[in-house]
C-alpha cells in the first residue's frame, strides 16, 4: 500500500512486511500512517464513515495516571501538526498532578482518533522516564546525574529515554542521538571494553589523554584490573592534574559501590595530594543509593537501568464534548475540565 493513513479493515489486510526488514520497529511514515495503532481504532473510522459521522467534531482531554513529570508533549504535537486540530497542553518538562489533563484535542474525529493508541504510548513512556530522572536528580541536588540507560533499551526508543532523562532533569546523556535531541553533546569517557582490550588501564588513560580533544573530561574507570583505591593513584601520580576524575562502577560480584569504598578512595587520593580529583559513581544507581554516597566525596553519577526501566506513567483519553455538547463515560464528569495551565499549542 502507500504510504497513506489507513482507513479502514481492507487497508489493514494489506499491510506487508518486507523480508528484507532489518529492525521491526516502526519507522516516523508508519506510525503517521497508523500501523501502531490498535485495530479497533481502524474499525472506528471505517464505522463512523458508514454512517456519514466522519465529521463529528470532538474535545478529547488526556490525563495521567499519577504525579510525575510530563514528557512526550513536543513528540505528541508534532504528530498532530499536520491535522486539523486544535492543541492545548502543558509545557514539556512540566510537574504534573494525578489525574490532571496534560493534552487537550478538538477537531473532528477521524482526523486524529486513530492516533490514540500512538499519542498515549508516547507521553506515558517519556513521563515516566522523565520521571525516574527528576527523583535521581532531586536526590542528588546539585551533584550532576547523567543518563547511561541506552544499553537498557531496544536502539529505536533509547534516544526517546535518555531526551526525556534530560527533560526530565538529568544533566547529561550518553546515548548520542538522545544527548542531540535534547541540544546537548554526549557525555561519557571509556567502557571496560576497551581496558581489557589494550591490558592496562594507565595505558589506556595516557591515550585517552593524548588522543582527545582539550574539553573531552579526562574520567577513566578504575575497577577493571586492580583495587580501585591503587588504581585510582596510579592514574593520578601519571597524569596528575590533567586527570579529571576516575569512575567507579565494581559489578555486583565484588559488592557493587559502596559506602566504604567511596570514603577509602577520597581519602586515598587526598592524602597523596590529589584532593583535585573528582569521583564519578555508576551501576545500579538509584534515589536511594544517591543519597547514600553523595556526601562521602561523589562528584556525580551515572544511572542507567533505574531510568530506562522505569515504568510508564499509564494515560487516559477520553471523549469530553461531542459537537458541542459535554459528554463522558460512566465514572467521569462530563465536559471539559479545567486546567489553567495548559496552553495553546497547535
């Protein structure tokens, strides 16, 4: 079929996937052209063209399930931007209450329902995540908290999550379509990959040195080979004071980040004179485990699976005016309700 919207059960029968597909996620034409909608949205249409409704003229309200920070706003406008509507909505980045409209649609029907299923994904994925990152960084205050949760994700949503981390309140993205999405660079240094591939991890921090521009922050990890503590001085006493930061990230297996380890780390390089060092924390981060170690000497965080595996923050649309006339489904007040918050957006 082309690449129109479909309209009714025939279109739908006519859907092929091509076998030479590399990844089954949709793509911008086919979630514009509804093939992420659920079927019976398809059925509506079809119906309300039978019985000469396809103008029916419609206010939808779209409200959230609990608070949080609402996200996907932008990504729901831009969906709509082409229709014929009318768009009311809170600012992206917003505090949102329970139960509180974020998104308001009037325009006829069939000119945006069977986007509901697509607009809905959308802002309870990115509120969510958007969410899990204000917590991080409402527990870390004024220490930096960047988003490493791509690795988490299917590659077709990881830059919707890490863009709605940064909305959300973290200060940095390693995803780097994600980190661009949101106006910013990429954040991040090395991966143990890539010590244990070279063998030495003062090896690996002299080429780092060396090879990378001036402004690229010189944070090597330091749980790869040795003790993080010997490690961490030997990186110091070479590089000295181009040497930004190390980074802690020791597995599960030997006791993850703790407390004490952070604390010996400070001390170590402190008293060896290397108080200008900063120490970045990362695996399994979470609120909790932020405010834990962020008075022992943290200088910011990395949190990756507390964010991109937060869950959805579940959205309702609901049918409030129908040509006019106020109108809901049993357990809802009819009409409109009111949000002086929200602003004309389309």
């Amino acid at each position: 079929m082309t690449n129109r919207e479909l309209e009714n059960l025939e279109d739908v029968n006519n859907v092929t996937i091509s076998k030479d597909r590399i990844l089954h996620s949709a793509n911008h034409d086919e979630i514009k052209q509804g093939l992420t909608t659920d079927v019976y949205f398809i059925k509506t249409r079809e119906i309300l063209n039978e019985l000469d409704l396809s103008q029916t003229e419609v206010v939808v309200d779209i409200f959230a399930s609990r608070e949080g920070v609402a996200a996907g706003i932008d990504e729901a406008v831009n969906l709509l931007q082409d229709k014929d509507v009318e768009v009311w909505g809170l600012e992206e980045g917003s505090r949102m209450d329970k139960k509180e409209v974020i998104l308001r649609i009037k325009g006829v029907y069939n000119e945006f329902g069977i986007f509901e299923t697509s607009l809905l994904g959308s802002l309870a994925s990115a509120s969510g995540w958007a969410t899990a990152a204000a917590e991080c960084k409402e527990a870390a205050d004024d220490i930096p908290v960047l988003c490493f949760g791509a690795r988490h994700l299917h590659p077709a949503v990881a830059p919707v999550m890490e863009r709605s981390a940064i909305i959300g309140g973290a200060d940095g993205a390693s995803c780097i379509l994600g980190a661009k999405l949101a106006g910013q660079k990429p954040s991040g240094t090395v991966p143990h990959a890539l010590i244990l591939t070279v063998g030495d991890t003062l090896k690996v921090a002299q080429a780092y040195d060396e090879v990378m521009p001036d402004d690229a922050a010189r944070i090597i990890i330091v749980d790869t080979f040795k003790d993080e503590a010997e490690e961490s001085l030997r990186l110091a006493d070479s590089l000295k004071e181009s040497l930004d930061g190390i980074r802690l990230d020791t597995p599960s297996e030997r006791g993850g980040v703790t407390p004490d380890l952070v604390k010996e780390v400070r001390a170590r390089l402190d008293q060896a004179g290397h108080d200008y060092v900063n120490i970045f924390v990362s695996g399994g981060i979470t609120p909790e485990r932020i405010l834990n170690l962020k008075d022992l000497g943290v200088d910011g965080f990395g949190v990756g699976s507390y964010i991109a595996g937060a869950e959805a923050i579940n959205m309702t649309m609901d049918i409030k005016e129908v040509d006019g006339k106020a109108i809901a489904k049993r357990g809802r007040i009819p009409g409109v309700a009111e949000n002086k918050r929200l602003k004309r957006l389309l």
